[in-house]
C-alpha cells in the first residue's frame, strides 16, 4: 500500500505577479491560534493577585511576628507582582513598603528589644542591682 497526500488547492496568479500560498485561495483560512491577529506581540500579562497578596501578606506577618524570611519572602513576591501584575501595583507597592518596614523592626527587634528583655530578666533573678 503506498501513501497518496491529499490533492492541494492549485495556487493562485496574484495581480501583482507572483502566486498566493494555497492556503490563502478560494474559501480558506489560514490557521491563528484563538485570541492573536497577525503582529500581535504584546507581553502576556496576568491580571492575577496573587503574588502581590501573598507579598502583602509576609509583609504584615514581618512585623507581627518578626522573621527574617517573612520579610525577605514578601519583599521578593511583591516585587515580582510589581513586575508581572499590573492590576495589582498598589498592593505590591505596599507589600514593598510594609516588607522593609517589616526588615527594619526586625533588625531593632532583634538587636535592641530581645538584649533589654534578657537584661532585665537576668537582672530580676540576681536582684536589686547597687550601683
């Protein structure tokens, strides 16, 4: 058994000379993908929240409860939602802004408040300090 193709429309003399693809002739169309015309080569944005949510979220939870990565997470994920979520920028920007608010305590956090909290702890337990 031997493969036969398919009969292919016969091409078309164009009026400016030359000849038309097949696929342009007669009553047929030639393929495009649903939602695209010819030139269309615009950026694939996202009209998602997501990432500028979650970026707000880890940003307040950086300063509730004071973690180095919540603070890092959320600055990440709310610059990249800044980036690729245009429908989103307010609350990328303030998940930007609340995330190194969030940075900021946690570094005063960690350098004042926790020392002064042993301090005095260790200073309740051998008692009244005499200077």
């Amino acid at each position: 058994m031997t493969y036969t193709p398919p009969e292919q429309p016969a091409q078309q003399p164009d009026p400016a000379g030359g000849y038309q693809p097949a696929g342009s002739a007669g009553g047929y169309q030639s393929y495009q993908p649903a939602g695209q015309a010819y030139g269309n080569y615009a950026v694939n944005t996202s009209t998602s929240k997501k990432l500028s949510m979650w970026g707000l979220i880890l940003g307040i939870s950086s300063i509730i409860i004071p973690i180095f990565l919540n603070a890092i997470a959320g600055a990440v994920l709310s610059g990249i939602g800044l980036a690729k979520e245009p429908a989103a920028k307010t609350m990328a920007i303030w998940g930007l802004v609340v995330s190194i608010l969030g940075f900021i305590w946690n570094i005063v956090f960690w350098t004042i408040v926790i020392p002064l909290i042993i301090f005095a702890a260790i200073a309740a337990s051998v008692g009244e300090i005499n200077y």
